[in-house]
C-alpha cells in the first residue's frame, strides 16, 4: 500500500553543477550519490528525507512548490543565503511569511 511507502521529491535543475553548487553553497548540502554521468545528485538530509536533483531542459516550468524543508527557525534558515552575499526572491504571499 502507498500509505507505508515513502516519497521522494524529485527536482529539475537547467545545468546540474550549477545546482550543486547552490546545494552546497547556499544550502550546506553535499550529495549522498552523485550520478553525475546521468545528470542526476541524491541528498539525503540528517532529518531522513531523500530528494534528488537532476539535469533536464525543462527545468524551471514549474509554477508550483515542488519541496519544502521543515526547519526550526525559518527565519534564520531564510536570512542565511543573503548574509553569504547571494541574492534571494521574496516568495512569500501578500502580507505573510519571513519577516
């Protein structure tokens, strides 16, 4: 039954080292498998989740969340790629979200 299976996400990336790079640059984050042959990074994160990252040209389609990361101080979490000096998007909804 699918309600025992775990999910994995599975999130597109234009140019797959560039990905790497935000991955591990802005987020912390270095690949658990790295099948760069097929243009594909798996990370799996202390708190158990999986998600892979892979190389398609369809990259950046998608008008919609495709992951999130549950996080103590989303605050924090959310000011910490600026203050390394990289640019960020406000994504919150009118009116809500990080201040």
């Amino acid at each position: 039954m699918l309600t025992s299976a775990s999910v994995t996400a599975n999130i597109p990336a234009a140019d797959i080292e560039r990905a790497r790079s935000f991955y591990a640059d802005t987020l912390g984050l270095e690949p658990a498998t790295d099948l760069g042959d097929a243009g594909m990074l798996i990370y799996r994160t202390d708190g158990g989740t999986v998600f892979s990252v892979y190389q398609t040209e369809y990259a950046g389609q998608a008008g919609h969340t495709i992951a999130q990361f549950h996080v103590d101080d989303v605050v924090s979490e959310a000011r910490r790629p600026a203050g390394q000096g990289r640019r960020t998007r406000d994504l919150r909804p009118a009116g809500r979200g990080v201040g």
